[in-house]
C-alpha cells in the first residue's frame, strides 16, 4: 500500500511540475545585447475564449543601468517571406518605444496589445477558422534602429 501511495505522489507531482514548466516556458533567445539592455524573444501560442488562438513573437527587454532609458526600434516583419512593412511600405505602426526603470525587466503579454508582441500566426486549424482561406505565417523579423535613451 505504502508503495502505491509513493507512486501516486510521485506521479501527482511530475505531472504538476510539467504543467507548471509549459505554462511558464523559459526558453528566451537572445536578440540584441549591449551594456544598456538585453533584449530577448520567444514565440508563445496565446489561446483565447473569445476569438481565435494566435501565436505571437514575445519580447523581454531587460534594463541593465541605474537610470530610467527610453527604448526605440523599428519592427520590420515579414509573411510568407514577404516583408510588410520595409522601407517603401514602413508606416508609422513599425515605429515603437518602450519606457524601462531602472533595473527593471518588461515581458509582453497574450493579452497585452503593445510594443512587446509581434503577431505570428493564427494557431487554430484553418477549418475551425470559418472565412479564413490561408494562414500567412511570420517567417522573419528584424528590430532595426535600435536606441536607447537615458531619461
């Protein structure tokens, strides 16, 4: 009996361990470094209740200073290998900046429609997307520009 209920203890808690390690996944890749600021990625599967799931690019921006600094880039994103928004077709949209304190990391977020996120694809089958003919996925994206600015 002892040993059945070691097992069940043990199953119990490698199971709540795995789900503990996927809903909190550390798997950042390092994009930009310098003595200012680290700036990290990872793609994320955001689900929803309320519309269809999608995965996003999830930056960490993390502030190495003392001071408060102002981040600035420019995204250019390409679908299908096709860029959206370089030089000729760059709006106002690809332009971002983050406010970082001191010492501070920011994380974007699913549900967090800001400068830290960068659609990637919609996750959900295309058969359970009623209108949608293809799903175009990111293939590429660049931070470009990339200044820092203490404030």
């Amino acid at each position: 009996m002892n040993f059945r209920l070691n097992n069940l203890v043990i199953l119990v808690t490698l199971i709540f361990s795995i789900n503990t390690h996927a809903e909190s996944p550390n798997n950042w890749t390092n994009y930009y470094s310098d003595n200012d600021v680290k700036i990290e990625y990872q793609y994320v599967n955001c689900e929803y209740s309320d519309r269809f799931n999608q995965e996003f690019v999830i930056l960490k921006i993390t502030n190495l200073t003392s001071s408060d600094l102002l981040v600035k880039w420019v995204n250019e994103s390409w679908y299908d290998k096709k860029c959206i928004n370089c030089s000729d077709n760059r709006t106002d949209e690809a332009s971002n900046k983050v406010l970082i304190p001191a010492n501070q990391v920011l994380v974007g977020d699913c549900n967090i429609q800001d400068n830290l996120r960068i659609f990637s694809k919609f996750s959900d089958r295309i058969e359970d997307m009623p209108g949608i003919k293809k799903i175009v996925e990111l293939t590429k994206f660049k931070l470009k520009d990339i200044n820092i600015v203490y404030e």
